[in-house]
C-alpha cells in the first residue's frame, strides 16, 4: 500500500517467547500481575491510548492462553487483533508480524514494537513517544539515562565506563513500516540485534532517545513480578 499523508500509529507486540528464565508453567507473558495476566496489562496501556489505530499481538501458532486472555476485547470489538505466525525468535516473530500486515497498512505508518513483559507502560508513555519522536527521519524509542557507575569485568580485570551517554533501551520502539521492515530484513546475524533500534542502526541510522520511566521495566526474573506489581498498584492510586 502506497505512503499516506497522514500516518497512523500501529502497535505491535512479539508475545511469542517461552520465558525460560521465568521457570513457569506457562510462558511469563501469561502470569498474572496483579488481577491479570501481563500481556493484557500491556495490551490495555495501547487500547487506552486514542493515539493507537490498532495493536497487533503476534503469537505462535499453537499459542493456548491468547484467546482466553483477549476473548473479552475481541468480543467488544476493541482494536486488537491476534497474528499466529510468531517465530523462534523475538525478531522474527516481529518481520513475521509485519510481513502478515503488508498491503493492510501503509508504508509510511509508524509501527510501534513494545515487549509483551513490560506491563508498566502506559498511555502517558506513549503519548510523550510520539510527541517527542513527532517526524523524526528516523523514529524514536523510550529509554533511560544510566545513572549507576558502570563496571567492565574481562579476564579478572575490572574497569570502570564513562556512563556518559549511556542509555538503556525500553519499548515502544517506533519505527515507520517500510523502514522497520527493511532494517529487519537486511539483518543478517540474529545474535547482534538485540532490540528493533540496533536493526536500523546497523543501516547507519540513528534514531531518536526519549526519556522513558522506571516502571516500563522488563519482567525477565521471578523478583521482577513483585516489583512491576508495586508499580502498577502505586499508579492505580487515586
């Protein structure tokens, strides 16, 4: 579909990881935090957004847990649609998600890829996301200044790291369609691209930082349940 003169704003969320650090039962998008599963704390800080035309999750084909987890939103009719063509990988899970929207979205349509266990976004996030990343040639993506005295441990030596200009990469990360695609595309080593920026950064481009939140952290270790649910019970405060 050709470019349009008004782009539309796309989420999409890779939730088709097993979470094998997680040691659950169930892949770790599934757990509950709180009184719901992560993945539709993560699904809904989008459909609270009247900034988002529509959010994709992209699962493995024989995913059991996303009909159940979404089955109200799809009946309501909320902007939500699941795309079973995940992959082994959280990078090909997204080029599949993006190769299953051709000709549905347009080219220049910004698509925002966020981590299906980061539970902590929420509508203010993605406002400032878009706001600040407004029309950058590029795109832009949430991240965090370091504040901690970085340490390099190599061979029994340790060494310290200028932290200046040092950042830690959070999602959303808003991309343009055509662009994100053929970033991903040309990708050529799995292993080097640990987040949708390094892709489109390894064409020598160079997108935009906009200062993220702590509670956007990612849910990765058992300890880090407890501390995602004390942030989403502290913004649920009055």
């Amino acid at each position: 579909m050709a470019a349009s003169c008004s782009p539309r704003y796309l989420a999409l969320i890779p939730a088709a990881g097993v979470g094998a650090r997680m040691a659950a039962a169930s892949p770790k998008q599934y757990l509950r935090i709180g009184a719901k599963p992560m993945l539709r704390h993560t699904v809904d800080a989008f459909l609270s957004s009247p900034l988002i035309a529509h959010t994709y999750v992209v699962v493995s084909a024989d995913d059991p847990f996303i009909d159940g987890v979404l089955l109200d939103a799809k009946e309501e009719g909320v902007r939500v649609t699941v795309l079973r063509c995940g992959g082994a990988t959280r990078m090909e899970s997204i080029r599949n998600g993006l190769r299953a929207l051709h000709g549905t979205i347009d080219l220049n349509d910004w698509v925002l890829v966020h981590d299906a266990a980061r539970p902590g976004l929420d509508a203010q996030l993605i406002e400032r996301l878009i706001n600040e990343t407004g029309a950058h040639p590029v795109g832009g993506l949430l991240a965090l200044p370091v504040v901690d005295t970085v340490k390099r441990s190599a061979q029994d030596e340790v060494s310290t790291v200028p932290r200046d200009g040092l950042w830690l990469a959070q999602t959303p990360q808003m991309f343009r369609y055509q662009l994100l695609g053929r970033a991903l595309d040309a990708a050529t080593d799995p292993a080097a691209i640990t987040d949708d920026a390094s892709a489109v950064e390894a064409l020598g481009l160079a997108p935009k930082l906009v200062e993220g939140h702590p509670r956007n952290l990612k849910v990765t270790l058992p300890s880090d349940i407890r501390i995602a649910e004390m942030y989403l019970a502290a913004a649920a405060r009055p």
